[in-house]
C-alpha cells in the first residue's frame, strides 16, 4: 500500500549528448530558466517527464521499433528522451522510416521550421510530427547510463533514466530560449569546476553523473562502458556525518566511487 504522505516519483528520462572535440570529450548541457519548476537555474541535460504519448508511440511498431530487453515502461522512456530532446535542444534521434541514416541537418531544419513552433505553443503534439514526416525513432543511438530516483523526504519526486547518446554530427544543439535560456558544450570535469568557482548551479544528480561520465576521456569509450555496465537504481538517503556535515548514501554497487557524499550545494533535494 502506498504510504500518502510520500509524494509518488513521477517517470522521467534525460539525455547526456556527447561528442568529442580537440581538448576531449564535451557533454551538451542547458540552463534552465529560473521559472522552472524543478531546478530553476541549474545547469542539466536536456530532459523531462514521460507524457500520456510517449506511450501510445512507444507501442507503435511503425515508429518505435521492438528492441531486445525493453519492456514497455522502458520503451516510453526512451521515447520521452529522443522527444525531449527534440524540443529542449532541436537534436532529433530519428530517420525517415525504411532508411538507416538519422535525419540530415537540412532535413532537420525543415521540421523544426514546420512543427516546433507549434510544439512550443502546445499545438501540436510530437507524434504528429512524426506522421507528417513518415518518420522513425532511433532508440537504439542511446545506452541506458544511469537511474536516479529522488529521495523520499522531498516533496516533487522524479523517477529519471539518464542515457548517453552520440550527438549526431551535422545537428546544431541549441536551447530553445523557452524552457533553457542558455547552452553550452562542456568538458564533465570544467562543468564540475566551474560550479565550484560560483559560474554554475548543478544538482546533486548532475555533478554525480558528470564525475561518473569524466573517467573518460572519448565519448566512444563513455559509450562501450556504458553498455558493458548493470545500471543500479540509485534512491540517496541523507544523514548527517560525525562532523554534522549534510551528507548523501548511494549504493556502492552504483558505482559512483563510494557510498558517502558530502552535499556543498543546499537546494541540490529540497525538502519539506
């Protein structure tokens, strides 16, 4: 039975864009406007919640096809990632049905052109795009790298999947000026560093993801690791060390370098 004074997590997905540059491995992430209802401010990756959709397109053959190990839930989620995306950053996981190539930048710039302004407004829905375009999500151009589900304590929670996904070459990133006001590409570590220097505002979830993703230095290798690893759910609990310090207990076998965390940034899990 589902105890009422816990908020229930609500499904979400966020996607880790990545691609290598001359100084390294860069990550795309965003900032979101200081509206949002979940980490105003803060610097994340594209992401959101599962919508009613989500699952009626995970269902569709024609446009989500079956893959291996990927139950229904699974297969909405990963809709939810490639739509968002789509929406927060205008990268778009998909190929026009019957051909293997992602869509090309041109092509790309025609969609966007002729539905996401439409989508912004709320007139227009994702799935209807993909019928007028005839085309086919690409599912499988991500790896499941992470799941995280905000501690009990906290009154909104999310039940967010985080995947890696190669950012395809000729697509722009760019924030959509509504949700995001700013984007950038950035090296893990420097993303890490500028937080601590006062530049940015990061989550807990994020920085811990970031310190996981720095261990490489391609993203190749980011995305081979991710494959070859068991991705464990990941619930922190907060106590406080002998020192007093606000500390945060993850699995071990999450494999994030150990199991207390010292928590410096205060609104990382608000709490009641």
């Amino acid at each position: 039975m589902e105890n009422p004074s816990i908020a229930q997590p609500r499904l979400a997905a966020t996607v880790l864009l990545l691609r290598d540059s001359a100084d390294g491995m860069e990550v795309f992430m965003i900032v979101r406007h200081q509206s949002s209802d979940f980490a105003s401010g803060a610097l994340v990756f594209p992401g959101g919640r599962v919508d009613p959709e989500d699952h009626d397109l995970a269902a569709d053959a024609g446009v989500f096809a079956p893959q291996h190990g990927v139950n229904a839930e699974a297969a909405a989620l990963r809709v939810a990632a490639i739509r968002e995306t789509f929406e927060e950053c205008g990268v778009l996981l998909a190929r026009a049905r019957g051909e293997s190539a992602l869509v090309s930048a041109a092509r790309l710039r025609d969609i966007e052109a002729a539905h996401r302004p439409a989508m912004k407004r709320g007139e227009r829905t994702f799935g209807a795009l993909l019928a007028a375009e005839n085309l086919a999500l690409a599912p499988e151009a991500m790896v499941h790298f992470a799941h995280w589900i905000t501690p009990v304590h906290v009154p909104k929670r999310f039940d967010t999947h985080f995947f890696l996904a190669a950012a395809p070459s000729d697509q722009i990133a760019l924030h959509d000026g509504h949700e995001a006001v700013d984007s950038i590409w950035i090296a893990p570590e420097r993303a890490i560093a500028d937080t601590r220097a006062g530049t940015y505002k990061l989550v807990f979830p994020t920085e811990m993801n970031l310190k996981k993703l720095a261990r490489h230095a391609q993203a190749a290798p980011a995305l081979a690791a991710a494959r070859a690893s068991r991705v464990v759910t990941v619930v922190p609990v907060q106590e406080r060390a002998g020192d007093g310090m606000r500390v945060m207990r993850l699995p071990l076998e999450a494999d994030y370098g150990g199991e207390l965390f010292n928590v410096t940034n205060p609104s990382s899990f608000p709490s009641r």
